[in-house]
C-alpha cells in the first residue's frame, strides 16, 4: 500500500553480479526497496530471481556490486542486521521428520529469538498461518500446501521488517493458496517490506504495488502497477471475446482481419476472440464490420489490459512454459 | 550459545528418528561384539567348542578297553558314541560323525604283551572323514594319553591288574635269553607291583562309594600363567572386541553424518541457516558436538552391556577409560566434518570415506589383532589413531595397566582430531553451490 516516496530506502541492490561458471545468472541488477513497499519480483525460469535473493540473504556473495540493507552492507554472517529479514525459499526448508512445533522452535533459536521467547514466537506463527491444531504432527504427514504454509511461518518468528518470498505458492493447491494470499495481504497491512518472486501476473497484481521485470539476470522493467497497466492499456490493447448466434462463416476470418490495428483472430465455432490495440475504437470497429455482414451477435466482452502481454511484449518471451 | 544449542539439539531429535542409524549404532555392535568375543576366547576361560563327534567300537571289553572308552567319554572335547563296527564306519563313512576308534578283541592282553614282544601290539583302527583332517590330527593326538590313562585305570582293577602280572611273570620265566640279573629286576618289580595291587583291594573296598573314575595324573602338570597386570585380571576377548564393534559402528555412523551434512548443505533448511545471523563456527562447532555425542552414546551403550552382561571390568583406571573413550569421540566427530569439507558431494564423501574408515579399522585392529599381520603393516598399524585408542581401550579393561598407559594414545587422538578439525574448518564451504 505504502508507495511513500519519503519512506526510507531499507533494501538497495547497486550493479549486482553473480556468475555461475560462465553463466552470468545476475548481471548488472539495481534496484531500491522503501519500508512498508510490497515488490513483486517477476520473471521466468532461470531469469536470476533466486539468484537475486541468495546475495540479498548473505547466501552467496556476489562477484560484483553493492548490497545496502537499511543502509549498511553486511560485514559478516553474524551480522545482526540479518534479523531484519525472514527469507521464505523457494525449495520446502522444513525438517520433514520433525514435528511442525520442533521445527519452528529451531529456526527460532537460530534466528537468535530467546529461550524464553521462542514459545510465544511459535505459537503466533503457527495461529497466524492456520496451523495451530496440527503443532505436533510430523511435517512429513503434511499436505503440499500445509507445508507451504509452514515454510511462510518459519520466516516470521523473529518478526523481520522485510520479507522475501520466493515463490510461496508454487505447487500448491487453491485453498492453500488462497490462505497464503491471505497471509500475505495481511503482512503488507501491518507494515512489513514485501519482495515476492513469482511466474504469475496475477499474483503481482493482486498483492504489489510495484513491479520489477527481470529475464537473463536484467531487469527489464522496475515500474508502479499503475503505470504499468496505464501502459499496457495503450500498448498492448485490449481482448475482445464475442459469442455469435450462428457458427463463423469461412469469411469472418478475412472480415475482420482487414480492420487496420487489429492483432490476432482466433475462431472456434461460435466464439470469436480477437487483439484490438485500442480498446474504445478496435471494439466499435469489430461491432460494425459484423453488422455490416449481417452476423448476429449474442454477447460481447472486452478483457481487462493484461499485464502478462507487457511482458511478452518487452520481452519477447512467455512468463510459463504453457 | 543459543544457536549452538539449538543445532545440537535439533541434530540430536533428527538423529533419534532415524531407525536404522539407532539399530546399527546401538544393537549391531553388541550384537557383533558378543560374536566376536565370543570367537576370540570369550571370558578368558577354556573357549566354549563345540565337541567333536567320535564314534568307539569296543571288540575287547576288557576292563583295560573299557577305561581307554571311559577316558573319552569324561572328555568334553569329543562327543562320544559307543556302537558296534558295521554301524561305526556308515556314519564316519556318511560324514555324521567325523572320526572313530575301533579297538581290536584282545587289546588289553596284547598291550600288556606288546612291551615285550613288539609284534603282538594291538592295532588300534582310526576311521576318519577325509574332510575332517584336524579332528583325525587332534584325536591321534590324545590317542595315547588317553590310553595310559584309560588302561591304568583299567589296570588298577585288582583283579585284572594280577591277573596280568601273573602271565607277565610266566612270559618272563618263560623268556630264556634274558639275563639273569634283569630277570630277577623285573620279578623283583612285578612283586612290588603285586603287593601294591593287594594293598589297594582293601583301599577299593573300603572307597567303593567315592568311586568316579579317577585319572591318573599326568607325570607332568601344566601351569598356565596369562600375564595381566592386576592379580584377577583376567583376558576378556569380550572386552576387545566391545572396544572396536563399537568403534568401528561409530565410525560408520560418521560416514552416514558426512554424507548427511552434505545433503542438507544443498537443502532449503541449510539456507534458512546462512541467512539467519549464525557463524561456520557455531555451525561447525554444533555439528562437531553433535556427533560426539552420539558416537558417546555408543560406547556407553556398548560398554553398559559389555560389562553388565560379558563380564568386562575396567581393571586400570576408570578415569583412563573415560578420557580414551571422549578422546575417541572427538577424533570420530572431527573425521567426519573432515572427510564433510574433503569429499565436498555426497558421493564422493562417500567413496572418499569408506575406505578410509576401513583401513582405520583393519589397520586398527578393530576386527582382528594387529599382531598377526605382516611386519610391514604392523608398522602401517602404528600410525592409526583408532589402533591408539583400541589398544588404549584395553589397556584400561582386561590389561589392568594405570592411567599412565593412556597419556600418549589420549594425546595422539586429541592431537590428530584438532588437525582433522582444522582441515574442516579451512576446507568446509558452506555455501553449497553445486560444481562450484
Ligand atoms: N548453484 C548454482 N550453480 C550453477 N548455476 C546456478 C546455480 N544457481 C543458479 N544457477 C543458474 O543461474 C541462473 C538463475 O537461476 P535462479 O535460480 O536465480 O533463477 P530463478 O529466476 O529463481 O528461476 P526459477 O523461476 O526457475 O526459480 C540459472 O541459469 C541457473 O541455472
Ligand atoms: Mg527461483
């Protein structure tokens, strides 16, 4: 929620570089991070992401390029400015054969969270994701999206400020995901810096306020959600679903392919989807063209600008393997 | 301090969930050193053998054949079965039985005959299984203790025993190349021999009922003297081989622990740890503890049931015994960070650390005592920390020796565990990038 412009910087990446061998899986990455600003961190497989969190976290050190957290790069493992994050991997980091409480109580102590305070500190991140009654049973009996969930808890037991959460959701049912969601809006609510890694669109859209773009270790794109959509408003146009009374002629293709900014048609029987650039006059022109030839239309809809054809658009690459 | 806590607890919890590392840490080596133990001379006494299967056919029935089957059948080394001839070599020849006597009708008069007349001894058969030679070697060789003995005792039935020295009394009269002089030696001694036989008829009467069939002892006595430091120290092979089964699953144990570090060094937990304010060295430090403190539990399980139920005492010094053991559990922890920060991957951790832990143990004289190698190896053996503690080890228990005997191996173990804890210390990434 918090775009504040005169928030503090807590996080900076300046000219970041990580490289594998000679695969440079970071290259050139700078980026700022305001308290209380939710990030989402987008980008498909092997773009740098986790790379990205591994230098954040003192994971690995970076060949190149600066990291500042609340201003101060980290001088060594045992830095206590560390608190300051909760790391949510990417991969389940739970000890499978340890019972939920167990395992939660030494993520704990290795945080540095009191003898004496660690089981209050369990007990609320158990409640707050939802899994207090099953505090004693072994993770290994938990459903995906249970242990997803616990994996979320086990980064807010020594209540951080900034939070990184790579990929969160992935595998896991609705429901859970659902829950998660939940979970993470209200972090967001409380005040807490977000940096969200995910291969969805939608996931940005529903809990960022800030998109940073990143494909072959680049960013491409490090903008507001609002600007963003204003953009693919006018860039990337709108789609039109319409559903016809009768199954397409042979023609309709050509009909409608020679409307000047129209992108692509696609055709199945009765329903017609197409691109317009813009959606006010691509949508009008398609109405009349159809008119025109005397079809008969029983719905119509235009679909939102759609933020995942920004991506394809500044990267010539799809998010997901589909 | 808390976070080193933590881990070794956590390690702890993780390491009492795993079945199998429990079995073969805690079970396999008692199991294992009770076997060997009990193969290598059990509790110092006459090693538990199984008897030998002998079959006796006795054509003479005398009093002098009798005893000769008697002296076998008292000895517990030899299982015996008395039967006729026909059904004594089936069996041999059907491998049931593996050797057999068969003594001849008149071996009692012949015997006595044949000291003077070497053509008349009786020929006593032995049937044996080819495949059995060290039985044939073994029975061959009490064949004639057994007989003195047993026609003694025969003998020293009155009746018989006169009886024969009358017909030795006639043969001698009888034999006329022989000297005066050595004629009336022998008669002179047949007498005695008499009058000795007469006397001990009122003896028999009168101990009729004490009366077991008592050897006679042998013209020389043997003195076994196992040299322990401690008067009742005796040689305890349980004791040996508690020391290295313990030892030698501890170490296995460890492998298991290296290969294990690594996989959770590419796992998610392992980065909740790098990114949380936690140093290599409490890390390092609380794997270390960790592992010592299982490979602990072992030797106080082992040696728990050694000495509760094998009958192992520490005859030298207790606190010797305990400063090995922990000296023994620090070399153990260390080795494994350290074959951890060599072998780098799980598997080359593990090829890496097999052969190594093996060559500790055969070369330490874990499984059988250095002693019977070649020079050259026992050199080799001079050089293995787990040789300094076994043999330490022993020292403590069966060997009596003071707490002196185990400065040095104490030493060499701490020394070396504090050189293996600085490989890993200089040698352990523990960012775990794969290939990297
Ligand atoms: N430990 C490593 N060793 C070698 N190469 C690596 C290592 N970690 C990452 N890489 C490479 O670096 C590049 C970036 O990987 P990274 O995991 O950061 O991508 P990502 O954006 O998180 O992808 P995903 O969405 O699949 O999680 C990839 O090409 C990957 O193969
Ligand atoms: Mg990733």
């Amino acid at each position: 929620m918090n775009t504040d412009r005169s928030a503090p910087v807590v996080l900076a990446a300046r000219n970041l570089v990580r490289r594998f061998g000679d695969r440079t899986a970071v290259d050139g990455v700078s980026f700022e991070v305001r308290a209380g600003e939710s990030v989402g961190l987008l980008g498909p497989n092997g773009a740098g992401k986790t790379t990205t969190f591994s230098m954040i976290t003192g994971l690995l050190r970076p060949d190149s390029g600066e990291l500042l957290l609340g201003g101060a790069a980290l001088v060594s493992d045992t830095d206590p400015i560390k608190r300051r994050l909760g790391l949510v991997p990417q991969d389940l980091a739970l000890y499978e054969e340890l019972d939920a409480r167990r395992n939660l109580g030494f993520f704990a102590a290795i945080q540095g969270v009191g003898q004496s305070r660690i089981p209050e500190a369990v007990r609320s991140a158990l409640e707050f994701v939802g899994l207090s009654d099953r505090a004693d049973d072994r993770v290994g009996t938990f459903s995906g999206g249970m242990k997803r969930r616990l994996n979320l808890a086990a980064a807010l037991l020594h209540d951080p400020d900034i939070l990184l959460l790579d990929e969160p959701t992935v595998g896991v049912d609705p429901q859970s995901r659902n829950a998660i969601f939940d979970n993470i809006a209200e972090l967001r609510r409380r005040g807490k810096t977000l940096l969200y890694t995910t291969h969805y669109m939608e996931e940005v859209e529903r809990l960022c306020d800030r998109v940073i773009i990143i494909d072959r270790g680049r960013i491409v794109v490090d903008d507001s959600l609002a600007r963003l959509r204003h953009r693919a408003g006018t860039g990337a146009g709108a789609e039109l679903r319409i559903e016809l009374e009768e199954p397409a002629s042979d023609t309709l293709s050509g009909t409608l392919r020679d409307i000047p900014g129209i992108g692509s048609v696609r055709i199945d029987g009765r329903s017609v989807q197409v691109r317009v650039g813009s959606l006010a006059a691509g949508s009008s022109e398609v109405l009349r063209r159809l008119a025109e030839a005397g079809i008969a239309v029983r719905s119509f809809s235009a679909e939102p600008p759609n933020l995942e054809a920004v991506f394809l658009e500044l990267t010539g690459r799809s998010l997901r393997d589909s | 301090m808390d976070s080193w806590i933590a881990i070794i607890r956590l390690d702890l919890a993780l390491f009492l969930r795993d079945r199998k590392a429990l079995v073969l840490l805690y079970l396999v080596p008692v199991l294992m050193a009770a076997f060997f133990g009990q193969l290598t001379g059990g509790t110092g006494g006459k090693a538990e053998r199984s008897a030998i299967g002998l079959v006796l056919v006795d054509l003479d029935g005398s009093a002098a054949s009798r005893g000769v089957v008697a002296a076998f059948t008292n000895d517990s080394t030899f299982a015996v079965v008395v039967t006729n001839e026909a059904a004594a070599r089936a069996r041999v020849t059907a491998g049931r039985v593996p050797v057999g006597l068969i003594f001849p009708p008149g071996f009692s008069t012949n015997l006595l005959q044949g000291i003077f007349q070497s053509d008349r001894r009786p020929v006593v058969t032995l049937l044996f299984d080819p495949s059995h030679e060290t039985e044939r070697s073994l029975l061959e060789g009490m064949l004639v203790p057994k007989i003195v003995s047993g026609v003694a005792e025969g003998l020293l039935n009155v009746d018989v025993g006169r009886d024969l020295i009358a017909r030795g009394r006639t043969n001698i009269l009888r034999a006329e190349r022989l000297p005066e002089i050595q004629r009336r030696l022998l008669l002179d001694s047949l007498a005695q021999a008499d009058a000795f036989l007469e006397s001990r008829r009122m003896s028999v009467v009168q101990t009729n009922a004490a009366a077991g069939p008592a050897e006679l002892p042998l013209p020389y006595r043997v003195d076994d003297q196992p040299l322990t430091r401690v008067a009742g120290a005796r040689y305890n092979g349980f004791a040996h081989s508690f020391a290295g089964m313990s030892l030698q699953f501890v170490l296995m144990v460890m492998i298991d622990l290296a290969v294990g570090l690594l996989t959770e060094r590419q796992s998610g937990t392992f980065r909740r740890l790098r990114a949380a304010p936690l140093s290599r060295a409490t890390l390092l430090l609380g794997k270390a503890t960790s592992y010592a403190i299982i490979a602990l539990s072992t030797f106080v399980v082992s040696f728990a049931v050694a000495i509760s139920a094998f009958g192992v005492r520490i005859h030298g010094s207790w606190f010797g015994f305990v400063a090995v053991i922990l000296a023994l559990c620090y070399f153990s922890a260390t080795l494994a960070l350290a074959l951890a920060a060599i072998g780098r991957t799980p598997k080359a951790t593990r090829g890496l650390a097999i052969p190594v832990v093996l060559i500790l143990l055969m070369l330490g004289g874990a499984w059988i005592p250095s002693f019977i190698f070649p020079s050259w190896v026992r050199t080799v053996s001079l050089w293995m920390p787990t040789g300094w503690g076994i043999e330490a080890l022993d020292a403590m228990t069966w060997r009596g020796l003071d707490v002196s005997a185990v400065f040095l191996p104490v030493a060499g173990l701490v020394a070396v565990g504090t050189l293996l804890g600085g490989i890993a210390w200089r040698r352990f990434r523990w960012d775990g990038e794969a290939g990297s």
